[in-house]
C-alpha cells in the first residue's frame, strides 16, 4: 500500500467511530491488519518496542511497519486481535456492564488476563492497565492489544 493510500486511509478513519485508548485510536484495515495511530511519536515507539518484544513471546499481534502522515498522526500496522470488549465512543457509558457481560460470556476470563498480565510482568513489562478492552483473542489465543501510554 502506497503512502497517499495510507494517509487517506488514516484521514478518513479518524473522522469515524472506531476503538480507541488513552493514547492512540485503532482503524481496521481488513479482518488481517489494522492501523494504530498515535499523537505522539515517542509513545508510538514505545508501544511499537513493546508489543514487538511481547510478540516475540506469543502475548501480542504481529506488527507490521511504522509510518508518520504530518507532524501529528504516528502510526504502526498491527495484527487484528477480536477484543474481549470493544471499546468505543459510542459505547463508553456502557463499558462496565459489557465487561460485566464478558464474564458471564467467557467464565474464567478474568483469571485468563491475570495469567497473562502476571507473564508479561515476568517479562520486564510492567503492565497495569488490564481492563477487557485492552486484550483479545488471535486464532484462539488471549493476547494483549494496548502497549501504549
């Protein structure tokens, strides 16, 4: 994909309703690839070193190539992982009761996260912000899809 494609792509996507953090906003490319773009390029590197390093271990998407569109929108391709919650604009006022949900969905997800946060832990990633929005599965597997911040 050329870089006027991805810079449409990113324009485009951040005038619409997608799921977003603290620090960054997610635009789906297909059912593959996604786009996360940040405002801010050091925490874009950040999340880019330490989902690489996470990756490597198997807690993470694959992540593709980083690229800068102006002086305010840093971006990284990265693997879609399905969230456990998806969290957006649109349903932030209900994200407790969908994480409530979650649980009655998917019994045991809770100590699942904790397993996962405790090994990433272990793996000089100090990791705190554990909420369902922030982890999902890739073919199968409960993977962590924030390493921003």
């Amino acid at each position: 994909m050329n870089s006027e494609r991805l810079t449409e792509i990113v324009t485009e996507g951040m005038k619409k309703p997608s799921p977003f953090g603290v620090s960054c906003k997610f635009i789906k490319l297909d059912d593959m690839w996604g786009i996360k773009v940040y405002r801010n390029k050091e925490i874009r590197d950040n999340a880019v070193m330490r989902q690489t390093k996470m990756y490597g271990l198997g807690y993470a998407p694959a992540i593709g190539a980083s690229f800068d569109i102006g002086d305010d929108k840093f971006c990284y391709i990265t693997e879609v992982a399905i969230p456990i919650v998806d969290y957006t604009p649109e349903n932030a006022d209900k994200f407790v009761i969908m994480c409530r949900m979650a649980e009655e969905e998917y019994p045991g997800i809770r100590e699942e996260v904790s397993k996962l946060v405790k090994n990433m832990r272990k793996n000089d990633y100090d990791y705190f912000d554990d909420h369902y929005g922030n982890f999902g599965w890739l073919n199968g597997k409960l993977v962590c899809i924030d390493f921003g911040f």
